[in-house]
C-alpha cells in the first residue's frame, strides 16, 4: 500500500499537530496578514508570472513563521519585505541555472562556439555599465567592503584590517551595501547613496 503525502496547513506539521506558539499565532494574524494586500501588489510589481503570487505568498508566510518560532521579529512590515524580496532574487538566481539533465542530447542546442553572440555581449556590457553606476552611487567605505567581498573574495577578518574597522562594521558594510545595489537595479529607490 502507497501512502499518499498528506498536505499540512501553515503551522501544522505533517500530524497536524499546532507547532506554533499562541504568541507567534497572534503576531501574526495582528501584523503580517494586514500586510497582506500590500505583499500582493508588491510581488505583481516585481514578478511577471502572475500564477506564481499564491505560491510565493504561502511561501514568504511559511519562511516567517518559520523565522518568528525563533524570536518575532521587532518591526514586521521590514521584515515581511526583505523576506519577499529575498525569495524574489532566489527564484531569479533558480531561473538563470539549467540543469544538465534538461537536455537529453547536448546535439539538439546548435550551439556553434562557446563564446557568446553580440545580443549576449551587449546585454552584459550593458548590465556591467549599471552594476558599476551602482556601485559608483554607494558610500565610499560601503563600496569598499563590497567590492573586497564579493569581487575580491576576502573574508570579513581580512576586511576589517585592511579597513580598519570592526568585524560587525563590515558585515554593517556590506548588508547596506548589497541592499542597496539590489534596490538600485531592480528599479526600487534606495535611502543609502553616495555623500559629496
């Protein structure tokens, strides 16, 4: 006999059986599903593919509740945004990476050389272009740690001596700093620029 999976409910796990606390529950009954309209029209803004709301609404919902089991967060409203705009850039990274498996015979793609067409090129020239006026846009001490991290690879320890700065300072860096890149290149107003 085959068991068929049984779909839980938010908050049940698969006994059915309430894993959340009472003061989780009315957290979030009281401030994240009054945010509810404005998560929908958030992810309408920032998603193409409409059948995918639902899905991403259950899913910010279930990676809340999960976060909130471990302590409920001080400010929701923030707190619900980053967990969705998170899960946006999750999905965008998915959708750009093809498995192997999905082409059964490497032969049927008619791919003539490995290197990449002129559409392609000037796509990621142009892409290059906004990740640098982006970047120029940044604080210079937050523009430093990114490009330390992510270009450069250095660990945070290294970071913070070349920088002279703390550890934490750092991490404050490059949070602020990749936040705000994501906001400036998904079109989305940013508070964190560079000071003349």
């Amino acid at each position: 006999m085959v068991e068929t999976p049984r779909h839980t409910r938010l908050g049940e796990d698969a006994s059915g059986a309430n894993m959340l606390a009472p003061e989780v529950k009315d957290w979030f009954v009281r401030e994240v599903l009054p945010l509810e309209a404005m998560l929908m029209h958030f992810l309408q803004q920032n998603w193409r593919n409409k059948s995918d709301h639902e899905d991403f609404r259950q899913d910010i919902y279930a990676r809340i509740l999960d976060a909130a089991k471990l302590g409920i967060p001080e400010k929701t409203k923030p707190f619900v945004f980053a967990t969705a705009r998170n899960l946006l850039i999750n999905c965008v990274l998915r959708e750009q990476i093809v498995p192997f498996d999905a082409v059964a015979d490497l032969d049927s793609l008619s791919i003539s050389s490995e290197a990449p067409g002129p559409d392609r090129s000037a796509i990621a020239r142009d892409e290059l272009r906004k990740l640098a006026a982006a970047l120029d846009r940044l604080p210079p001490r937050c523009r430093e740690a990114v490009l330390l991290r992510r270009v450069e690879g250095l660990s945070r320890r290294e970071i913070a001596e070349r920088m002279g700065v703390s550890e934490n300072t750092v991490a404050d860096h490059i949070r602020n700093g990749m936040n705000t890149l994501t906001d400036m290149l998904l079109g989305e107003p940013s508070t964190l620029t560079r000071r003349s």
